[in-house]
C-alpha cells in the first residue's frame, strides 16, 4: 500500500508557498508555532484551540526541531479534522510511532524536508544509508523512510544504487538470554 496521497500533499505545499522549510512554511499555512520551556521528554504537539492551529515545541530541540516542526505540520495537514473534534498530538518519539497517524506524519516530514531530487542524484555515489543522510543533513530514520516510500512509488530503482543493503535475516538465529522465553 502506497502512501502517495501524503506525497502528493507535500508536493503541492511545496509548490504552492516554494519552501521545504517547515518554519516558513508553517507561518505560510498561519500555523502559530510557541516555544516552551525545555522539556526532558515532549518533542513537540500539536493542537487546535478555538480554530487557531498551533505547533508547541520545547526550546531545546536542538537539531531535532525542523523534523519535530515538519512532523507536526503533518499533523495539521492530514489530522486537523481530528483535532478540531478534540484530539492533540503529543510527540515524545518521534521515530517510534505508535499509531498511523504518527506514522502518516513521519512520512509527511520525510516528504517535505527531503526532495526526490536530492535523493535520487545523491544515492548514486553514497555508501551507505548513514552517509547519504549525513550528506542531506537528515536523520537517517527519515531518510530510511523517503527511500522507502519513493520506493513503493516506483520513483527509485534500489537496484541500481550503491546503497549496502541490511542482511535480512540478520536476527534468524537470534535467541534471548532470558530463561523464561519458550523456545521453537
């Protein structure tokens, strides 16, 4: 199953307001963005309150904070339905999603802070995944996840990059220390 109806809302976002840059656009879309103070475990959140759409992060995201911003954005664009009915996204993982609407907005981050473009002229000459997301300044969970929605898209070819590919049966023999797990 693909996700394209999220790709192709990021993609008319872009060309709308001509940014990937999630606080531009963010103030393009009258999003109002509030800092708090730092937290040790809230990523970000976002909610409606009284019609006005906010995204609240914590002021010490550090490098986090254009994926916290470009996530929460997601929020706003594919779950503010569910929000003005009541419902707030609070994000404490952002990589750990619990739910498709976390996932839906980690997938909408990834669109959104990286383009194909990028993606499909760099994967020619990176590595490794690490290296190709440290070349595009992007977490390498995020970059996991557009190569693997450009992917399902037919939009890159894997076959035909550098990129060295996970074993996948790396965790076959894997058995647990534990002496209470029933083994097969």
């Amino acid at each position: 199953m693909t996700n394209k109806w999220i790709y192709d809302k990021v993609n008319k976002l872009v060309a709308q307001y001509k940014t990937r840059d999630p606080e531009e656009l963010a103030g393009s879309l009258n999003i109002r963005i509030k800092y708090m103070e730092a937290t040790s475990s809230l990523l970000g959140m976002y909610m409606v309150i009284l019609r006005n759409r906010f995204i609240f992060l914590p002021n010490n995201l550090g490098s986090l904070k254009k994926t916290v911003l470009a996530h929460e954005i997601g929020h706003d664009q594919l779950h503010r339905k569910e929000c003005v009915q009541g419902a707030s996204f609070h994000e404490s993982r952002i990589f750990n999603p619990i739910n498709r609407y976390e996932i839906e907005a980690n997938i909408f981050a990834a669109h959104l802070l990286i383009s194909d473009k990028d993606v499909m002229s760099m994967i020619k000459h990176a590595e490794t995944d690490r290296d190709l997301a440290d070349k595009l300044g992007v977490d390498i969970n995020l970059l996991n996840l557009k190569i693997s929605e450009m992917a399902k898209m037919n939009l890159l070819d894997l076959d035909r990059s550098k990129l060295q590919r996970p074993d996948s049966e790396f965790l076959q023999d894997y058995k647990p220390f534990d002496d209470d797990w029933d083994y097969c």
